[in-house]
C-alpha cells in the first residue's frame, strides 16, 4: 500500500489507467489534511478517466492530453509552489520521465509500477526490478522511491515480449 500521511502538498500524476490505482490515493491524502494536485494525462481528452471522481478529491486537477506533456503540468505546479510529495501511476515512460523531474528539483516521488507479473507473490521473479541497486519485486515489494528505480532496465524488460504481443 501506499504510505498516507500529512506531507503538505501532494502532486499526484496518473497516465492512462494508472489514473484508477491513483483515485484511492488522491482520495486517502485529501482525507489525510494534504494539498491535493492531480495531474491526468492520456493521448487524447476521451481517453482520460475518473475526472469527475478526481475533482471531488482534488483541491486542483489538471488534465494534459500528450504523453510527451505531462511533465509540463507537473513542472508548471513545482514553478509555482512548494510540492512536498509526487505520486505517480502511469506508463513507465511517463514515470521514467516525471521521476526525472523532480529528482531535478528534489520532490520526493513515489512510483507505483507495473511490471509483467506472472504468480504475484514474490515467487516467480518476472517482476524483478533494480531499485537503488538492488532486485526488489513490483508486486510485493512496492511502491518505490523513484528516484531510486532504474526505469531503463524496466522499460526494456518489459519489451520482452513485445514481438509476441503484437501478433
Ligand atoms: Fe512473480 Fe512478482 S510477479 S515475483
């Protein structure tokens, strides 16, 4: 589970239907007494989802409606005031990418990932991942400080498949 806490301002930033893992948490760090700013993105404004339910949540939603752009909406909140926390659910290109921005400016993030899992329980190891240097398992070991993750590694393990997926 994600940890809850009063950190102050939380900027929470879901990409496609990471936004639905995302609700709870914009839900339980509004609940918590934090500054909620969610940032939403999708390819386009039909595929964004739980707007509504994010509203209710949220002091503040923005929406971006290009993968490439997200990290705007996230860099455009940092400019304008102190963000204590970054959660962020997504493509792992779009946390690759928000991970890398606020490590530039030292927000602590937290990234909730998605890997192939094959049994969920620690057992199997398609998870792994390479946190800080060491293997850590998505599906029981996360989430996990962003800044420490190597998304590279993940991105290209999850390409692993990609010739048989496309058939
Ligand atoms: Fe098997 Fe995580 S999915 S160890």
């Amino acid at each position: 589970a994600t940890h809850i806490e009063k950190f102050g301002t939380v900027v929470c930033c879901g990409g496609g239907v990471g936004c639905a893992p995302l609700l709870p948490i914009v839900a339980a760090m509004k609940e918590a007494g934090n500054r909620v700013i969610t940032v939403l993105a999708a390819r386009t404004k039909e595929l964004i989802i739980l707007e509504k339910q994010m509203r209710e949540y949220s002091d503040e939603v923005i929406i971006m409606t290009d993968d490439g752009l997200v990290t705007q909406g996230v860099e455009a909140v940092i400019n304008r005031e102190k963000v204590d926390l970054c959660v962020t659910i997504g493509p792992a290109v779009m946390m690759k990418f928000v991970s890398l921005l606020t490590r530039k400016y030292d927000i602590p993030t937290v990234a909730s990932l998605n890997t192939i899992m094959v049994d969920g329980t620690g057992m199997c190891g398609a998870c792994r991942i390479t946190v800080g240097g060491k293997t850590r398992f998505v599906c029981i070991d996360g989430p996990f400080d962003a800044h420490q993750v190597d998304f590279d590694e993940m991105l290209m393990r999850l390409s692993s498949y990609k010739d048989l997926e496309s058939k």
